[in-house]
C-alpha cells in the first residue's frame, strides 16, 4: 500500500518540475538543497519508482513524473481557486447578503444605504425584501436572512430584536396648508380636520388615536392606508393631513412634496434591528450595519 504522501512532498515535486533544478526549487520554497532532495527522496520510495533523472545539476523529469505533474497541476489549480475566494471573501470582493426591511425603510432608506454599499463592496449581491413588520420578524426566525428592520412590540426565540433608532412622529401636511403657520402641533389642531389614518391593522395606529383623544381631537378621516408613503401621497395631493413615522415624513419633506411639523406631547416612533440568533452576523453584514447607523444618524 503506498504510504501517505504529504503536501510538503508534492509541493517540492512541482517545484523540481518547473525550475528543472534542485537547488531552484529550494529557493522558490525557501529552503535548503538537501531538504529538497530528501523530500524527493523520500516521494520516490513511497511512489515505487523514479521520478527524475539527475545529470549534473539539471534534474530531468521521467515520463512517470511527467503523468504525475499533469495530476498534481490540476489539484493546485484548485487550491489557487480556493485561495482565491477566501481573499475575495476577505477582501468583500465575494459574498451576498440578505435584507428584509418594513416598507417605512424598504422603499426609501435601505434602497440608499444599498446603493452606497455596492459601490463601496461591488462584489457582494444585496437582495432587498419589503414585507409587513411581522414578516420581517418570521423572515429572520428562519435564520436564512442576514438582517431585518421592523418596528414591533413582540418577539421571537429564533430573532435578536434591539432599537436601533428612535425619533417623534411627525405631523405631515400639504404644501401652504394653514397649520404651516404653527411651528409645533398638538392634539387640538386635528380637531375637524380631513385625516388620512393608518390602518387599524397597524400598531401604530392606536398610540396615534390615544395622542388625538387625549386632546379631545376629532379628525375626520377621508382615508386609510398601511403605507407611511402612501399616506404622504395623499397628502401631497391635497387629501388631507397625517401623522406617520419620522424617517418616510423626513424623505418627503426633504423632497418638497409635504410639510413636517412636530407634536406635543412627542410620540417617540422605534426601529428595530433584527438578527438571527442562531448565528453570529457575517463581516459583510457588520460593515452594512455600519451605513445604516451613519444613514439613521442624519436624522
């Protein structure tokens, strides 16, 4: 049975083969002669036969060794594959990466973050998924998505939740609306007013209709919807005024397409971060984490 050939010795067999020299082939390694010619040595015993033959200092390979070296190029071909890939997983130069972010995020903010990031990390592929917070949540239980960003009141064993921002709501009104005079709103002035609500579906939704009792408002509402953009776009359209999350009012506004005004008393609105807990977060996902904070921070 042949014995175990080791690494050392076939790395030495290349390297006689394409220098044509022992003394060659030592340097290449960074090692002496006599090392090298025990390795070779020491391959031929175990091979059963000859593998060079030596003629002064040149070293000629035998038709054996010949069939040998075509074997043993192709295994090193794929060990400078894999060497390849793990400089290119070190470097950010290979990788992928899984998101689902609520809509407040996913249609705007994470869409940013994104494009900054794959023009930092060109080899690493994004996917994007825009689904409900509680989908979010059940997305990242299945330990299959790297990051998740919700708002939410409950939690998961499977899922790591921790705020990752906080900000007031923001009253939003169309552009030249009457209240644009006020600088800060409260309760009484929704008093009457065309409003376009949440959904009732919507956590949210009732920590707003508290903040509008409390003053003894009674908006109209004209309309409802799930989607903190869809309500901007209404508003923006004249349809009636809002209250929604701070980072989609911001967009908005920024856009000129509506009006923000702060409330008091301030309704603090959280983001969340959400992990798998059954695995550590991979390099890739650390370093995208690291935009999201400098992109939230702008706010």
């Amino acid at each position: 049975m042949l014995h175990r050939l080791t690494h050392r010795q076939i790395e030495a067999f290349r390297a006689v083969i394409e220098t044509g020299k022992i003394t060659a082939a030592a340097e290449v390694l960074g090692t002496t002669q006599p090392s090298i010619s025990k390795v070779i040595a020491d391959l031929e015993r175990a091979a059963g036969f000859d593998l060079f033959e030596r003629r002064g200092r040149q070293v000629l390979p035998t038709s054996e060794a010949l069939a040998l070296y075509e074997e043993v190029e192709r295994s090193f071909v794929g060990m400078a594959e894999i060497s390849r890939v793990i400089e290119d997983i070190r470097d950010f130069r290979k990788g992928s990466l899984l998101v689902a972010g609520m809509p407040a995020l996913a249609l705007k903010l994470l869409p940013d973050v994104i494009a900054q990031f794959i023009a930092e990390e060109p080899g690493i592929t994004v996917s994007l998924r825009a689904r409900s917070s509680q989908a979010v949540l059940r997305h990242l239980s299945s330990q299959q998505f790297d990051l998740g960003f919700a708002a939410l009141d409950n939690d998961h064993p499977a899922v790591l939740r921790r705020p990752i921002f906080t900000a007031p709501m923001l009253a939003v009104l169309p552009i030249g609306h009457a209240l644009e005079r006020k600088e800060i709103l409260e309760p009484a002035d929704f008093d009457q007013q065309p409003f376009i609500a949440l959904g009732a579906e919507i956590g949210t939704r009732s920590e707003t209709d508290l903040f509008l009792s409390a003053g003894g408002a009674r908006p109209r509402i004209v309309a409802e919807a799930q989607l903190s953009a869809s309500i901007c776009e209404m508003v923006a359209a004249g349809s009636g005024i809002s209250i929604i999350e701070p980072v989609t009012a911001t967009y908005f506004a920024n856009a000129g397409r509506v009006t923000v005004r702060p409330l008091t008393p301030e309704q603090p609105f959280r983001y969340d971060l959400l992990l798998p807990a059954l695995r550590q977060p991979s390099r890739v996902a650390a370093r995208f984490l690291e935009l999201v904070n400098d992109r939230f921070e702008m706010f």
